[in-house]
C-alpha cells in the first residue's frame, strides 16, 4: 500500500479526533488536561491510528514520576510505548548500563533518554536513581517491572523503593493488546505498605492483555511472601533501556 494513499482514505476528522485529550482516569493526582500538538504528536498519531491502537488516559500533570510499563511480553511493546508518550510529548527516560554511555554513542543514547547507571556504585542502583530525581527539575522514569519477555514468578521491586525513596509517585501505565488501548491508568503515592499498594497494582492490570499473554508475569513480589520491610536493597529492572527486540 502507498503511504500518499493511505493519507487520502484517512477522514481528517479522524486524526483530530486523536488528538483530544482524553477524560483524565479519577485518582489522587492532577492530569493533563490540553491536547497535545506538534509534528511528533501528529505523527505519532497517524501511525497509531493505521495501527488501530487508541489512546485512554492522560498522563499525570507532575514533572517528576515513576512509570510502570506494563504488560511486557514482546519486542513490540517498546515500541508502542514510545509511540504513546510522543502522542503525548511526554520523554521518558530509561535506566541503562554507564559502560555504554561511550562518545560518541552516548550522545544518541542521552537522546533517548538513558540514565546511566553503575552496579558498582557503593548507593547501589536504587540510590543512584534517587540523586537523579533529587537533581533534575523533570524526569519521567520508565521501568518495566516484569524485567524480561519471559514469565517469571515475581516482579522486580526496583520501582517500588526508587518511588518511595525518592518521594515521586508511580503511574501504571498500559498496553492492553486484547481492547488495542493504551494510555495512562491510576497514578499514586505509595503508602510504604506494600501489600496495600501491589493489591491496588493488581487490580488495575488484573484485565489488561499482553502481546503474548502466556508470558506476562503477574505483579507480586517477592518481599510481600519474605514479610521484608521495603527499605533495604531490593532487585532491580534488568538495565536495558526501553523494551527491545532480542
């Protein structure tokens, strides 16, 4: 199909309707409420729309807040992640290895939003991203919690104690294949109680649908069985940056 003659058939009312924003999801923090606009939005939107996907949910009106993306099951799911926060002009970052941080590489992946981080670093990887937060004005951090493609038997807890310690909310975040819908689901403060929390987290992603659902791992922890205090160094997203193909 030539790309000239899907943008004739497409009704220009259709794009535009894209680009309202959507009823903000009722929770304990502002949303945006002006639709977004500009070349990238725009294209951004016209790919989702010949995609089929529709954007439900505005993102948190905040400068500074942790993101789940979830489900993560495929390759793909990067890539529409990306897609919806350019829909919104939202840049998010995402934590990767301060070994690939090298010029001139590294200007590229500044560009994508990498934070790097050291494994090696005496405040661990939780503490790192915790001065981050501490030293910008603005960062959107991304963290699939599920840390792989493949099922395992519990989620990583990284986001947990980065949002708590940090003192920045989480925003759950979705890609539900099954309603080809995406957006921004409940965003809130942590309590510190975690079995509270993660109860709240599982039951908004309790209908939500991956790519692959035989791979999504349900969203428990492993320190709500061990009854540990969530202070203390917990395991953390596997580094890679946004989701990307093997």
């Amino acid at each position: 199909m030539e790309f000239d003659r899907v943008v004739w058939v497409l009704d220009p009312g259709a794009l535009a309707s894209m680009s309202a924003a959507p009823p903000p999801t009722p929770d304990e923090l502002p949303r945006v409420q002006t639709a977004p606009s500009g070349v990238g939005h725009w294209f951004a939107a016209l790919i989702l729309k010949l995609s089929g996907w529709t954007v439900d949910g505005a993102p948190p009106d905040l400068d500074r807040y942790v993101v789940l993306a979830v489900p993560h099951t495929a390759w793909w799911d990067g890539v529409w992640m990306l897609l919806f926060a350019r829909w919104w002009n939202v840049r998010l970052a995402w934590m990767g290895k301060h070994t690939l941080m090298r010029w001139p590489i590294s200007l590229l992946l500044r560009r994508l939003g990498i934070v790097p981080v050291d494994r090696r670093a005496p405040q661990g990887l939780v503490g790192q991203i915790v001065e981050q937060f501490e030293q910008r004005d603005r960062l959107v951090l991304a963290i699939p919690p599920e840390g792989t493609r493949r099922r395992r038997d519990f989620w990583k807890s990284g986001f947990y104690h980065i949002a708590v310690e940090a003192k920045v909310p989480v925003c759950m975040s979705f890609l539900d294949y099954g309603r080809r819908t995406a957006g921004f689901g409940p965003c809130f403060w942590l309590t510190g109680d975690m079995r509270r929390d993660m109860d709240r987290i599982r039951e908004f992603y309790a209908d939500k649908k991956g790519k692959v659902p035989a791979d999504f791992t349900p969203p428990l922890l492993r320190e709500e069985l061990e009854a540990v205090p969530s202070t203390g160094e917990p395991q953390l997203e596997h580094d890679a940056g946004p989701p990307s193909p093997s």
